[in-house]
C-alpha cells in the first residue's frame, strides 16, 4: 500500500463547558472528539460516517484547522500541520479545500460567481488577470457550466448549478484533498446523480482524493473506497468500504446499515434495532461508548475501552470482534 | 401481535370501517394554482391530480422539489397558503367534498379526521411549551378531554409511539428531546383523536438513518393498528419501497405515473420514473460505476413547454412529445402513465 | 433557573458598581462645589477649610471609597443648597419620576403589543400601513416637542386637560403620552416583526393541521414566542423611559427627580445628583433583572439553559 494523503493519528477535540462559579465541577468537557485515527489514501476517497452528533463534522473542521485540535496528529503527505502556521498552512490549506452542503450559504448574493471563483486565484497572487479568467473560464468548463455563466449572480443558477460552482471555486487551487461534507444532502435525487457523477470524473481527472462526509449510506458505499464509522466522537470501526459494506464488524456497523433502505418493496433487510437514546458526548459511557445501547452488551464492555482489532474484514472497536486467523 | 401493537390496539379502538370496498379518499382532477412570487402570473402547482385511497393502505407522492407534490398534500389538509388558490376539482373524503367545505368545518375536520406530520420534527412543535400541553391540544379541542381521563390518554399516546417513560416526557420541552424522538411526538399528536386520514410530508427527511428505519416502521404499525389511510409525500424511493401500497409520481405538476409499487419498481413506464430509479445508488450491490443521470434542469413552471413538460430532458423523445402533453393512459393493473411511448415495451 | 438567575444578579450588581463610579466621577467634573458655598471674599485659606470639611482635599479615589462607605450607610450626603440630607430629598420626589415612567412603560407595552399583533395579522391592509404611518410620526418627534404639542392642543386649544403640576390622575396623560409615544413606536414594530416571523414557524402550521382555532393559535402560541425579542427591548425601553421623564418632567412642570436634578446640576449640588442618578440607576437595573427574570419564565431553553 502507498503512503497515505493523510493520516489522522489519535486526533482529540475537546470543548470544555462555558462555566461560571456555579456551573458543573472542573473537568466538565464535551469528548466531541475523542482518539480518532484514519488515512485517506492517495487518489482514493474515504467515507466518514456515523449519525448526528457523532464528531464527524467536528473532524472535518479540525482537518481544515478552523479549529484547534486538542491533542493528536494530522499529516498530510508526511507532514505534520496540526499546528502549522504561517507559509506552512497557507500551503497545507491549499493543498485541502472543502465543498459543503449548502452551496448558496457559502457564495456571496452579490457577487459574480466568476469573482468568486477566482477569489482564491487572486489570493494565491501566482497568476496575472488574463490567466485567471483564462482560468476561471475552464473551472466552469471542466465542472459542466458555460463560461459566460462567470457573470451571473448566484441567484440565477439552480441548486445542484450552485454546487458545481462551489466545486470549482473548491478545486481552483488544484488542491490534493477535497473535503466533502454532505455535498449532495441539499439537492434533488435527479441532481444528485449528476454532481456525484461529475466529482468522479473530476478525481480521475485531478487524481483528487476525497474525504466524504454524509449520512446517506448508499451515497458512501457508491463513492468509496474506504470507509470510517463514528459512534460518540470515536471510530468504532474502519476499512474497506466493500467489507465493511458486506459484513460489518461492529455491532453499530451492523445496526447502521440495517437502516438502510430497501431498493426494492420485496427486500426487507433484517432490522438491527439499537437500544435507549444516544448518551451525551460530556459524560460518555465508561469502557465502550457503544455499551448503553449494543444488543450484545455484556461486563467487560463497561469496564473496558475495547482496542481496535484486525478482524480480517476491517478494524473494529468492540471487544466481541473476532481477530483474523495469523496466516 | 406484538407488545407495541397490543398497547396501540388499547389506546386507540379500531373504528369500523363504514363500506370497505369503497376508498375512504378519493381525489380527483385537483388543480391548484400559485401567484408568482411578482403577481403578475398564475403559475399551474397541481395539474390534475387524481388518486384513491382506502383504509390500511398506503399511497406514495413521489417527486422532486416543486413538482407539487407537498401542495398537493396542504390541499387536502385545506392549509394551502394564501398565494395559492385551488382551480378545480375534487378531495372526496368519507363521502364529502372537502373543497367546498368552509375554513370553520375544516377546522372541526383537521386533526380530529385528517391529520399531518411535517418535515422537520426539531421545528414542528412550539418551543415554549412542554410535550404534554401539545399533546393536550388536539384532545382538548376534539374529544373534549380533561382532567385523569386527558392525562391517562396523553399517557397511552406516547406509549403507543414506543416513548419510553412517557409521564416524564410529558412534563419535557421539545429542546430536551432528540429529533427521532419528536418525530414520534409529532406522530402521537398527529393520531391523538383517532384519524382517519394520516398525510406524512417528508416525514423521515430531516431524521438520522436509524431514526428513520424507526419512524416508518412506527408509521407501518399505526397504519396497520388503526387502518389509517397514509400519504406519505417523498422525493425518495427507499422510503415507498418499505411503506407504500401504491405510488404517484409528479414532475411539473402533472402525475406521470401511478400504479402499485412493485409494478413501479419492476416495470416503471414513465421515463422520468426509469430514470429516477436508476439514479439511486444501490447499496445493495457493490457498484463502482457510474450512476444514470437525468440531464438538464428542473422544469420552471412558468416556462413549460406546449408538449410533455418531461420532453426538454426525456431520452426517448419523439416530435409528437413536443406538440402534445400525452394523457395518462391505463397500462392494465391499476397501473397508469403519461407518455406518448408507454405502451412501447 | 437558580444559576440562571444568580449570574444576572451578579451583573446587575456589577453594573451598579459601574454607575456609581461613573456618577461620582461625573459629578466631580462638573465643577468645585467650594465657590458655590464660599462668600465672595473668601480668603485661599478659608477655601482650603471648606474643601477640606467636605473631604475635597483628599485623593479622588478616597473619596469615592468614603462615599461608597457612606452611600451603603443610606447616607449620601447633604444637600449644599437645601442643608438637608440628599436622599431624603431625592425620595420625596423619586414616586412622581415613576410614576410618570412606569405608566408610561404600561402604556407603551400593552398598546405597542397589541397594536403589533394587529398590525402583523393585517399586514398590507390599510389598517397595516395607516398605524405604521402614525407611528412613524411619533418615533421621529422628540418627546418635548411632542409634549408642547400635546399641551397645544389638549390644553390650550380643547382645554380638555391640565398642562402643569402634578395634582390629579388628569395630570398624568399628557405627560404619560408625551413620553409613551416613540416606546409605543418602538415595541409595535419589534413586535410586528416578531409576530409575523413566528406566525411562518413550522410550528404554527402544525397547529393549525391539529385543528386549532386562530385566537389560539395568536394570542397563546405565536404572541408568546414573539415576546423573546420583544422582552429583550422592554429592558431598554423601560430605562429610555425612566431617564427620558427627567425632560418631560420639565415640559410639563411634573416635580420629580428630573427638576430636582437640573436644579442640583445647575448649584453643582454633588450629593443631590449623586442620589438622584444612583437611585433611578438602582430602578433600572433592578428593571432590567426582572425583565431578565421574565426572560426565563417564558423560555424553558434558558431555565434549562
């Protein structure tokens, strides 16, 4: 296996409670993050998923250091940039730009969605003008827009015509990670087939490696090659994207999938349901988050925090795993 | 019968059903019109929408944004808003014509007969006041409860919805609770006197996958328990294949096609239905490839074409699509589509 | 609640800390109280006496530690002018000054809410713009000028009603209108607004699909979620008020703090403007942790907070 684009090592994020003297003891902290490790590869697109509330979107914001982490190690490409400043992270926020979920929130109403795009080429200040509307005019050609669309407002471009415009502000830079958090949640079924479709092509293009970000199951097993589930801040299991897919090792895993819809009225998958609400992220269960709410939950789970084990399909977190065969 | 059914059988005495073989709601030729946001246009939301429905069984609106599917659902309810007016016929309901029914009547009606469940659960009750107040609402009003009789009811609602430790919840606010759980809230005060019409508008839309698998299978059961008649209004086809009996797929207004759900999955005729269908991703199967796309825009109401409004991004189009809007033709089995080439196999 | 409700009292407390040093540092640059009270021959020896009998000698910051001293004694000095203690002097007057303040608050609440909500649930009627229109009017007039208009035409032109003193319940409406008015303007658009942004919530839509009536829905569950933004302004409009009546106390001759305070401003009386602003200061605040309070009554996410 190639290096990895990133690797994620035991990344942290803690926020500790708004207080006052009358508020909870010391040591009251929301674990919105808690010891999160995973790789993106190189050229591949990795799934986060897991339900809300469970860090992913926290991840992701520690990824584009728009907040700091609290312990942990972020490398990209061999470097670590967790608390890169200056000229470093200038490159490294180069290198990893995001495409959201709502793309009208992130372009200004009155703006030109040509200014917009070249923003962040005027920014980078490599270019002179004539380069970057000559630039300008292949982002909207590469993401599926005419190129006289450069002066229009956004307001005159429908939802899934938004999100191509924020994928071609997103990939201006020619960046090596795209972070993809819920970019087709917003949009119409018909509509999200074609930005999918275009984000392929563009990895293949680019050689882009993606991290996506949704609660659309179907959505990750059709874009993935690997895939990570967060259950409370946690991984409570990671790997390949069609293992995991086929025959999921952690009970969470199997509960979340079972979810899924069926594709066709005479498919009932059998239902794994979980037990009680999620716990708060402030006073997490002891030993294994997963506990208060695992059908299969026994003593040792409540007492202790089950290590991640190579069952041979993936990486799970669950003391019930069993270990892959030494060969 | 499982423990839930039997504590929702308790709650809630199945009503009989009057004549079994007639449909309970039968909606025919709807037509809505919508000022444009300028005034200056009246722009055709709902164009003929017609559908049975019977007790116990389920109906699937399936479509994209704007393609009328959620007025289509506010007409029944008599809730369209004021830009809206409805330009032709008819919502028969047990017998009545609920179009010509004044707003004091359908006041009487809402709630009590038809009730309605809303996208998104986190907004969908007032956050000043605790589940039980809302819950007590619809009693107060429509079965003139009060006192222990109101608090019992209050209490079997929410077990009848599976909410663990209702009489605590009863005293909780809507900001205490998750999203799964008020949507279960929103569903004991939908059923809260006993309906018989039950309209979910994205019912699961807003909820987690877990959640979601949850609330339908709850939707499932109360349908079954009471023999509600269920409109469930989705742009997603995963959520007919687990519940719905029928399905009615819209586009620009227009029913394309209606017809039982597995003959909508296994033999969709619509090429717009096709299409729909082959641009979700299968989970099921580990498919790497590409996903089938429909090209172009979504149709603008005010600009549709003379013809089939599908036809500016219809594969199989023919000249005739763009002259004629084709009518919905019967494809046998209760199954009907609108286009010029459905009979072609 | 409890914390809730312990953390705005340490604010408020802070915010008076805050006042009284203010005041007192005000007062202090308004002028030397010592020429007021010397004879006009006065020699610099006989100065230095008065200032030092009146602890003028001192550092400033002693004196302010002197006058917190005595001010949580209930002593705040003697009035120059009057020789009488200051607070008793501004406490005989302090019930016309709220009086006047809060019938003017009432006022501009209950028609300033009503006329809000009827204004939204008409909106674009004539009903909707003719009241917006009035109301326009009455937030750009300043309230003297408002007063004098008052006394114009309700007192000299109809003389239906007296322009001065302080004497009868009919004394009180024209001045409780002069300073009503721009609040009325105030708490009608902040609540017009409100409304209409709730009467769109989702949650009024559910009601209305479980069968509610109209009035329920207004008056029980859209007014109560409009109020947030609006209690949140009464703070403020309640304090605009109280200092607002030291001007129209003038216009119509009403005897309360604000006469008394530009009487005092005018002889340099320290201790009288010292007990005057701190008094009203201590109303508003305390105005200001109950509308905090009410705050939390109405909302459950901040008792709960």
């Amino acid at each position: 296996m190639t290096a990895p684009l990133l690797d994620v090592v035991r990344l942290k994020k803690h926020y500790p409670l708004p207080g006052g003297m009358f508020r909870r003891g010391p040591g009251s902290v929301v674990h919105a993050v808690e010891d999160v490790s995973f790789q993106v590869p190189s050229g591949g697109t990795l799934g986060l998923i897991g339900e809300s509330g469970c860090g992913k979107s926290t991840t992701a914001k520690l990824l584009l250091r728009l907040e700091d982490v609290s312990d942990g190690a972020i490398r990209f490409d061999g470097t670590e940039v967790q608390r890169a400043t200056g000229p470093q992270l200038r490159a490294y926020r180069r290198n990893v730009q995001a495409v959201f979920q709502d793309p009208y929130s992130s372009l200004s109403p009155r703006r030109r969605i040509g200014d917009a795009i070249a923003e962040p080429l005027i920014a980078a200040g490599e270019l002179t003008k004539e380069q970057i509307s000559e630039r300008v005019a292949e982002l909207l050609r590469v993401v599926g827009l005419r190129e006289d669309a450069a002066n229009l407002y956004p307001h005159e471009f429908s939802g899934g015509q938004r999100q191509r415009i924020a994928i071609a502000r997103g990939i201006a830079l020619r960046p090596r990670l795209v972070i993809l958090d819920e970019p087709v949640s917003a949009l119409d079924v018909s509509i999200r087939a074609q930005i999918l479709n275009l984000l392929q092509d563009l990895q293949e293009r680019y050689g882009l490696s993606y991290l996506l970000i949704s609660h659309d199951l179907d959505i990750v097993s059709h874009m993935c090659t690997d895939v990570v589930v967060m259950y409370l801040g946690r991984v409570v299991e990671a790997g390949s994207m069609k293992a995991v897919r086929r025959s999921p090792q952690h009970p969470y895993t199997k509960a979340l999938f079972s979810s899924v819809l069926p594709a066709h009225p005479d498919r009932r998958p059998e239902r794994i349901k979980l037990l009680g609400p999620l716990p708060s992220p402030i006073n997490p269960p002891s030993g294994c988050v997963f506990r208060t709410r695992c059908p299969h939950a026994q003593a040792i789970c409540a007492e202790q925090v089950p290590a991640s084990v190579d069952t041979g399909v993936s990486r799970a977190a669950c003391h019930f795993a069993t270990p892959a065969a030494v060969s | 019968m499982s423990k839930a059914d039997a504590m929702a059988a308790k709650v809630l005495p199945l009503m009989p059903e009057p004549t079994p073989s007639e449909p309970l709601v039968e909606v025919r030729d709807l037509r809505i019109q919508l000022r444009s946001r300028d005034g200056a246009r009246l722009l055709n939301v709902v164009n003929g929408v017609s559908f049975p429905l019977h007790r116990g069984r389920t109906l699937g609106i399936v479509g994209e944004s704007g393609c009328g599917k959620s007025t289509t659902a506010l007409a029944l309810m008599g809730l369209l808003p004021g830009s809206a007016r409805v330009a032709g016929g008819q919502v028969q309901f047990a017998g009545e014509n609920l179009l010509a029914k004044s707003e004091k009547e359908m006041r009487e009606l809402r709630g009590a007969k038809i009730s309605m469940i809303f996208q998104d659960p986190m907004v969908a009750l007032d956050p000043l006041f605790t589940i039980g107040d809302q819950l007590a609402e619809p009693l107060e009003r429509h079965l003139k409860l009060s006192g222990a009789a109101l608090r019992e009811r209050q209490v079997s609602l929410l077990q009848a919805v599976s909410i663990p430790s209702p009489e605590t919840r009863l005293g909780q606010y809507p900001h205490q609770m998750s999203g799964g759980m008020l949507q279960r809230v929103v569903g004991a005060i939908a059923i809260a006197c006993n309906p018989a019409l039950l309209i979910a508008d994205e019912p699961t839309t807003a909820l987690d996958p877990t959640a979601q698998a949850q609330f339908l299978d709850l939707l499932a059961r109360l349908r079954d328990t009471y023999q509600l008649a269920l409109i469930v209004v989705t742009h997603d086809f995963g959520v007919t294949a687990r519940l719905c009996d029928d399905v009615l797929v819209m586009y620009a207004g227009s029913v394309v096609e209606r017809g039982p759900v597995r003959e909508i999955f296994d033999h969709p005729r619509h090429p717009y239905t096709q299409a729909l269908l082959a641009a979700i991703p299968q989970a099921q199967e580990d498919r790497q490839g590409r996903l089938r796309t429909i090209e172009g825009q979504p149709p603008d109401l005010a600009r549709l074409p003379q013809g089939c409004a599908f036809a500016p991004r219809c594969p199989n189009v023919r000249p005739k699509c763009h002259e004629l809007p084709p009518p919905l033709r019967e494809m046998g089995d209760g199954h009907v589509a609108s286009c010029w080439r459905a009979g072609e196999v | 609640m409890l914390f809730y409700f312990f953390r705005r009292l340490g604010r408020a407390l802070v915010t008076i800390v805050g006042i009284s040093v203010i005041v007192f540092v005000v007062a202090r640059l308004s002028g030397d109280p010592t020429l007021q009270l010397a004879p006009e021959d006065a020699t610099p020896e006989e100065l230095a006496q008065i200032r030092s009998e009146l602890g003028l000698d001192k550092p400033i910051w002693m004196q302010y530690v002197v006058f917190v001293e005595h001010v949580a004694q209930g002593d705040f000095g003697t009035s120059i002018r009057y020789q009488q203690p200051a607070l008793s002097l501004v406490l005989s007057v302090l019930p016309a000054t709220l009086q006047l303040g809060l019938s003017a608050f009432v006022l501009s609440t209950i028609v300033g809410v009503l006329l809000g909500v009827v204004t939204a649930l008409k909106r674009d009627t004539w009903i909707d713009s003719g009241l917006r229109g009035v109301v326009v009017v009455g937030q750009a007039a300043p309230s003297f000028w408002l007063g004098m208009m008052l006394i114009l035409l309700f007192s000299v032109e109809l003389q239906w009603l007296p322009s001065s003193g302080r004497m009868s319940l009919a004394h009180m409406v024209l001045p409780t209108m002069a300073l009503a008015l721009s609040s009325v303007a105030v708490v009608l658009r902040l609540t017009r607004s409100a409304m209409l942004e709730t009467m769109s919530a989702d949650y009024i839509r559910f009601l209305r699909s479980k069968g509610m009536s109209k009035s329920l829905i207004v008056w029980k569950h859209a007014l109560r979620n409009a109020s947030i933004p609006v209690i949140a302004v009464l703070g403020l409009q309640l304090s605009y008020l109280i200092g607002g009546a030291v001007i129209v106390e003038t216009v119509f001759n009403w005897p309360g703090v604000g006469r008394l305070m530009v009487e005092a401003l005018n002889a340099r009386d320290f201790a009288v403007i010292q007990a005057g602003a701190l008094l009203v200061s201590f109303f508003t605040v305390g105005a200001n942790l109950l509308v905090d309070l009410l705050f939390g009554l109405v909302d459950p996410r901040i008792r709960y907070e």
